[in-house]
C-alpha cells in the first residue's frame, strides 16, 4: 500500500473505535430495578453492546439476563446474557426463532423489572417476526427485492416495521408495564430512532397506504395478503416507548477520523453523514468536488481530506459483484481518471460491503494506469455491478472481518 493509502486505512480505522459501545454506557445508565433486569437486543454490532453493557452494569452489584440476536460470525463472550446468530441481510429460521424468544421475554417483564433492549444497523432483518398472515418466505422475499429495487433505508425499513410482529414499537407494547430503556447505534441518515433497525421500541403509527405506495413506486409486487396485513397491522396510539439513548452515530465516527486528519498534518472537510442516492451517481458528485478543491482550493485547500457517511443504495441491473462502497469508489475513479494526487477509501463501518467478505476498497493515482495495463473494463464492470471483482483484481480490497459496529458508510477522499 501507498503511504497515502495507509492513512486512508488510519482514517477508517479511527472511525470504528469511535463507533464501539465500549465505555459509552458510563453516566446514562437507569436505576437498579426492584425485580429483574432484562437484556434484549438485536443487530450487527447487539452483542458487543450487551458486553459493554454488562461491563458498565454488573461491577457496581446489578446482575442481568436476557437474549441478543447478531449476525453469523459477530457473536462475542458475554457474562449473562445470551448470545445468538442468525441471518443478514435475508431472514432466517434462527431470526424468527431468536424474535419469537425475545417476545416472550419481554412479556414475561412485570412493573418491577426493568427491560434494556439494544439496537444496532441489522435488527430489521436479524429481529424478523411475520405478523399475521404474513410467512417468513414472504418476509424473505420481500427483503430481497427491496435490497435490489434502489430504495433508501428510511422507505425499506417502514415496508418491513409494516409486516412485523415485533418492529414500529410493538417490542414497547409487549414490555409494558415494566421500566424500558433503549440504547442505539445509528445508521441510518439523520439518526431517527425510529428507523434504527425499524424501531423495535420506538412507537410509529404508519399509514398502510403509504407504505403500498412505496412499494408500488418500486415497482414491487404486493399479493393480496400482503397487502392485506400491511393495512391490519397497525400499534395502537397508547404505547409508550421509555428513554432512549443514543451511543454512537456516523457524525460521531466522520469527527474522530477528522480528528486524526489533523494528526497527519491533513485539513478535514466534513461533507455530510446523512448523504444518499445512488451509489455511482454520489462518486460523480464527490468528483467533481475533488477536482474543484485541486484546480480552484475550493471548498478547501489542499492537502486536505473530503470525509462523507450516509447510505447510498444500488439498483441493481447487471450480474456482478459488489456493494454500496465499491460502487461509489468505482464511480468516483471512473470520474477521476487517474488525476495526480488523488486517492480515496469507500467502506461499510459494519465490515460487510453488500453481501461481500469485505468491508470496501480504496484507490489511489495508479489505479486507472494498473487497470489498463491488466485490462480491466472499469465501465464495462460498473455496468453490471461488479465493483467487488476490479478491486479484487488490482488488489485495493479492503477486508476487516466483522467490526462488531454499524454506522453505515464511511468515505475519505485524500487530496494532495
């Protein structure tokens, strides 16, 4: 890698440790209950939440229990509270099981105990309980054509709360009457607690018709018994959802990595953490930004370092590899065309790209010069969404594993 690449990997890096529940649950921490404590929680980064929740609770004399479901292979050592896996970003049998036990925990609660449920980027599909007359199938089918129709997070995340038995905060109806408190790790844009994982705790009535609509807008088939159960499944206005706290956020992230920008003599020009819409057309955008900032010093001189968040979506029309990241970042080098003294990473904070084994990719001023000495079909492979494919064939993929966090898209744009 080139120095410049490592910094960009320095960048990303400080953005995840900024991100981590670790520590974050020290001074907003509620009362010790009379009855029980219960952990409920579900998500990419739930489990490494009941840990450090744990560490913060159990010191001081406060023993808990509970369930958290997480994505296959982001399990961690918990003391007390269970941990267990299950699909992402299509539902599974472990999903809906891992819901179902969840409910019933959260029946069980009574006015003694208090209920602490935590909420990652992920719970829509890990926490995933049909309501009636809806099928897990249905579920299932419904979450992939919505992940290749192009639709925001915000439009996707009200479709699936509408045919959930769990979601729109029906999980704060079945807890009631005991004691609820949330704690969020955002990745959604705007950081809305109701759209966090479809707001299992938070109450949101939503009309049906607007939720057919948007599936109509996609072009999405709605049998007749979807759409009957998207107009029955409606929360009663009584509900209530109890305090909320918010652990980390993508402007929490994008701060720190400005932070250690500064360290490497780098000015930092925070563009947004809630930027949207295609994938490819962002990476234009993001061009034409970094071409102004090298000819004119405008937004900001260089040696600067353009940093972005958000989730972009992908409509998904050809047959390759890759997610949001690699296709923003294949976009932009397209844009770019090798121009000196420009490189860029484009990652997902959870350390999945898509569905892909890796979190992004990054680039630098010999990229185009390397692709066309291989013979790499920059265009030709954006044409079919397969970003993943070019960055794994010049060897700028960018692999962390699980990061047991989630605050959506992370973009650094290195400017010399």
């Amino acid at each position: 890698m080139t120095d410049d690449a490592l910094i960009l990997r320095a960048l990303f890096d400080a953005a995840l440790e900024a991100a981590l529940p670790d520590g974050k649950f020290e001074g907003c921490l509620p009362s010790r209950p009379k009855g029980r404590t219960i952990v409920l929680g579900a998500g990419k980064a739930s489990a490494r939440m009941a840990a450090a929740f744990e560490r913060a609770w159990m010191p001081a004399g406060g023993a808990c229990e509970g369930l958290v479901v997480t994505r296959y292979g982001h399990a961690v050592p918990t003391r007390s509270i269970e941990i267990v896996e299950a699909a992402h970003p299509v539902p599974d049998e472990a999903g809906l099981n891992a819901a179902r036990r969840i409910l019933a925990l959260a029946h069980e609660a009574g006015p003694d105990d208090l209920v602490v449920c935590l909420i990652s980027g992920g719970a829509s599909a890990l926490l995933s309980l049909p309501a009636e007359g809806v099928t897990l199938a249905d579920k299932q089918a419904l979450n992939r054509t919505l992940l290749k129709s192009g639709a925001p997070i915000g439009e996707m995340n009200l479709a699936r709360k509408s045919l959930s038995a769990i979601k729109g905060g029906r999980l704060a109806a079945a807890v009631a009457p005991a004691q609820l408190v949330t704690y969020l790790i955002s990745d959604v844009p705007g950081d809305d607690p109701s759209s966090i994982g479809s707001g299992p705790t938070i109450p949101e009535r939503v009309d049906p018709r607007s939720v057919l609509s948007i599936l109509r807008r996609y072009d999405i088939d709605v049998p007749p018994h979807i759409a009957t159960a998207i107009q029955a499944n409606v929360v009663g206005g009584s509900v209530v959802g109890g305090a909320v706290h918010m652990l980390a956020t993508p402007k929490m992230a994008l701060d720190a990595a400005a932070s250690k920008a500064r360290e490497f003599g780098l000015m930092p020009l925070i563009l947004g953490d809630a930027i949207e819409g295609e994938a490819r057309e962002a990476g234009r955008v993001m061009a034409g930004i970094a071409r102004s900032v090298k000819r004119h010093g405008e937004p900001v001189g260089a040696p600067c370092v353009l940093l972005s968040g958000g989730e972009t979506t992908v409509t998904v029309r050809g047959y390759g590899r890759g997610g949001r990241n690699a296709e923003f970042l294949l976009s932009l080098a397209l844009a770019l065309r090798g121009d000196a003294g420009l490189s860029a990473i484009a990652c997902d904070t959870d350390g999945i790209d898509g569905s892909e084994d890796n979190a992004g990719a990054w680039f630098d001023e010999a990229t185009f010069a390397a692709a066309h000495e291989r013979g790499v079909d920059l265009a030709g492979h954006l044409a079919e969404n397969d970003a993943y494919t070019v960055f794994a064939q010049l060897d700028r993929l960018v692999v962390t594993g699980p990061t047991l966090t989630n605050v959506n898209d992370f973009r650094a744009i290195l400017i010399r």
